[in-house]
C-alpha cells in the first residue's frame, strides 16, 4: 500500500524489487514467484509491483529492466491511470486499505472527470467493439464506488449504459442497479429535467452503438420522454434495426401516447414474414386492428416464402379473431400430418369460427378421435385428437345453440363410426364432457330435470 501513494513511492518500490532480485533485468518466466520458496526478493514483492510488471510493462517481451519500468513512468499520467486500475480490482480492500486508497481513486475519478468526452464513447467497427479507456474507466469507478458527482457529469455517464431497450429489466432481474439507474437515483429534481431533454437531444444527434441507443429509449419509457416519440418512430421504421430492439420500441412508442395507426401503416408494408418483428406487430394489433391483420396474415399464409412453423403462428390469432381461412389452414395441417400443428392453441380460442362451417371443416377428421393409430404415446398434446377436441369444446362453450350443435355432429360422428371402431362410445365422454363444462356441473348440482336431458341427449 505504501508504494501506490505516490510516484516517487513507487519508483522506491520499483528500485528495492530489483535491488532484491539482485540484476536489473528479470525474465519473464521469473516474474511467476514460488511463495513458498523463501528467495529474498518475495520481501520486496508488492501486490502493485507484480501487477505493473504482469500488465503494464511486459507487453510481450521476453525480459524485464529497471529501465524499462522508470521510462513508462516518464509521464506521470501513466503512473495516474494505472494507479486508478490497480486500485478498482485491489483484492484486499479492507477498511485500512480503504482509507488509504478511496482518497486517491476519488481524487482521480474527479480530477479526470472535466476532461472526459463521454459522447459515443463506445462504438463498433467491423466486428470490433470499440471503447475510449479513460472514460469507461471512469464509468466503472463510479458503477463501483459510487463517488458524489456533480449533475453536469452524472448526466453524461448515460453514455456508458449499453444495457439496450431491455435494461432496467435485466439489471432488476440481476438484483443490481444499471448505470443509468444509479445516475436518475442521484438527481434533484432539475438535474431530471436536464437528463431529459438529454436524452432526447442524444437520440436526434447520433448515438453509435445500437445497444446504447437501446437504453436510451429505455430511459425514455422509464421517464416518460413523450418529447421523442417521433425519434422512437423512426428507430422503428429503420429495417436495419435488431428485430428485438423494434420490437420494444414499438411497445415503447404506444406505452407513450404513440400514433397507433402509424404502426398499422408500417406493418401494412412489411413484406419480411418470417421476421420476428412481423409477428410481433400481428400479436399487437391482430384484437384491435383485425383487418389489416387478416389482409396481412393471408399474404403471410400464401407466401411460398413464409415457414410452416411461422404461418401456424400467424393462423392462430387469425383464428382467434373468426377469419375461417386461417382455420381452414390449420385443420388442413391436422389433415396432412394427422398429428396436432402446434402442442396446444396457446391462448387462441376459435370461439368466434362460425360453428356450422367450423363442424364441415372436421368432418373428415374425426375418426382421428377413435383411431389409435395417430395417438402419440409421448404426448398426448402433439396428438391430432387433442387439438380436434380443443376446438371443439371451444365451439361448444360459446352458447347453448352452439352447445347443441356440436353435441349433435359428435352423435352423428359415434353412429357413423360404429361399424369401424370398437371405442364409438369414448365419444359419449366427450359429448357428456362438453355439457359439463357448458353447465359447470362439476361446481353446481344439476336439477333432476337437467339430469334427465343430458342423457337423453347421449341416446346410446
């Protein structure tokens, strides 16, 4: 500890370390000490000397000189910055230590912070990911310690958070605060109207990295910046974007009071249907905005482009908002692959599929019911039976006539089927199932009468 108080400390220590060693060159190989062999230069070894050595100095070379050592020190900046490094990742910070070493590092971190240009300061070139030193060591000295700041800088280190659209979250999820959380908890009231308009004028003049664009407009959400909802809007429409980033703008842009038609008129003239940004806005709008959805969702459906496992997802909130083509489509899967298109419907009843033309649809496919051919044995989720019995204990939950209609097709079902399969009557569980679930009689005693109804209505 002594060493690192001053320059001249240091060159002292320098001086000893070799004095002990007994030359004034060591190789590299002897810089990687025995502790346990007792050789006389261990008394002259200083936490901060081996690290110059290991990471200021050696660079590559083969050998070490005092020489070497003193002219790095030359200027007594060096001598600044690695102090400050070595202080950060000091392994023995106890409280004696501290009240050595925290003056120091606070004097530094201050002295330093006038002088820091931390606009893009992080930045990509090719697949290179770029940095300014200073300031992001000055950005990790304040992560760290967490030294007072005056508001003009704390305003700035918001640069240094590249954290992206989804930073809050992760920070909170870690148990630890983000930068940008530890500046907005150490500003008075003017200095968060300051960080505001900030954060606005960062966004319209450039920033570099995606990711700290990304935190940005996080900050934006957080604050409630309406001011940038306009620059928001522009992210979203920049195909060159992440997909995930365009995808929580676009929740940001709404959460602030956003043009949703804007977002109607952008997905209107997406044409990338694969893409995750496309099936997010069709999750978005496909309740609100279900004709564009619908027209959207049917160039989605036919393009020759477009996935399987894409199209499905896209015909499930189609389906869920009545379009019957989409339901034509996934019962067409049913019938090519005799196994269910997706584990289950996720959330996306067919309650608004007309049910007369729903029930034509399935009539080819409900001996999948009662041939045990196409059970899967693994799952009965990935089985056809289960998402042909979804939809239709959907259908029948809608109202007692549409509760009629489906009883009645499944009774024609088991009558027709009863020369074929020898298990018809699994269809009178399924039929007495649906009127369960209609009249919640597992939750309430059902009247004699009501009884006597449902099993006339079975009519073995």
């Amino acid at each position: 500890i002594e060493y690192i108080q001053s320059l001249e400390s240091f060159k002292k220590g320098l001086l000893k370390y070799f004095e002990a060693y007994g030359k004034k060159s060591i190789p590299e190989y002897e810089l990687y000490v025995d502790w346990e062999s007792g050789v006389t230069r261990q008394l002259a070894d200083s936490h901060f000397v081996y690290g110059y050595f290991l990471r200021w100095v050696r660079g590559g070379k083969k050998k070490i000189t005092l020489s070497m050592c003193l002219k790095q020190l030359e200027k007594e900046e060096n001598f600044e910055i690695f102090r400050a490094d070595e202080i950060q990742d000091y392994p023995y910070l106890d409280e004696e230590a501290k009240k050595v070493m925290m003056p120091i590092l606070e004097n530094y971190y201050s002295s330093s912070l006038p002088e820091a240009n931390f606009k893009n300061c992080m930045w990509v070139e090719g697949d290179r990911f770029i940095w300014l030193t200073k300031e992001h060591r000055l950005g990790e000295i304040f992560r760290k310690f967490k030294f007072q700041t005056p508001e003009e800088y704390l305003v700035e280190l918001i640069w240094l958070d590249n954290g992206g659209t989804r930073s809050f979250e992760v920070a909170t999820t870690n148990n630890k605060d983000s930068i940008s959380q530890l500046v907005l908890d150490r500003l008075t009231p003017d200095g968060l109207k300051n960080i505001r308009q900030k954060i606005v004028r960062n966004i319209r003049e450039g920033i570099k990295l995606e990711s700290v664009l990304g935190n940005h407009l996080a900050l934006c959400k957080k604050l409630g910046i309406t001011d940038a909802k306009e620059d928001i809007l522009q992210f979203i429409c920049d195909t060159k974007r992440d997909s995930t980033d365009r995808m929580d703008a676009t929740s940001i842009y709404l959460e602030l009071g956003g043009d949703k038609e804007k977002i109607v008129a952008l997905y209107e003239t997406l044409t990338n249907y694969n893409d995750y940004f496309f099936l997010h806005l069709t999750s978005q709008l496909y309740k609100t905005n279900p004709d564009s959805v619908i027209r959207k969702g049917t160039e989605a459906i036919q393009s020759v482009e477009t996935t399987e496992e894409r199209k499905i997802n896209i015909a499930q909130m189609m389906a869920e908002i009545g379009d019957i083509e989409a339901f034509t489509y996934l019962d067409g899967l049913v019938r090519l692959h005799k196994k269910s298109p997706h584990h289950i419907q996720s959330g996306h009843p067919i309650s608004k599929i007309d049910t007369t033309v729903a029930l034509k649809e399935l009539e080819d496919l409900t001996y999948l019911l009662l041939d045990k051919e196409y059970d899967d044995p693994r799952s009965f989720h990935d089985s056809a039976k289960s998402i042909i019995i979804e939809w239709l204990f959907a259908l029948a939950a809608k109202s007692e006539q549409d509760l009629m209609k489906v009883s009645g097709f499944l009774q024609m079902e088991r009558d027709k089927f009863k020369p074929h399969y020898d298990n018809t009557a699994d269809l009178n569980w399924y039929i007495n199932k649906i009127f369960e679930d209609f009249r919640n009689s597992e939750k309430t005693v059902k009247s004699i009468a009501e009884t006597k109804q449902i099993l006339e209505s079975l009519s073995f």
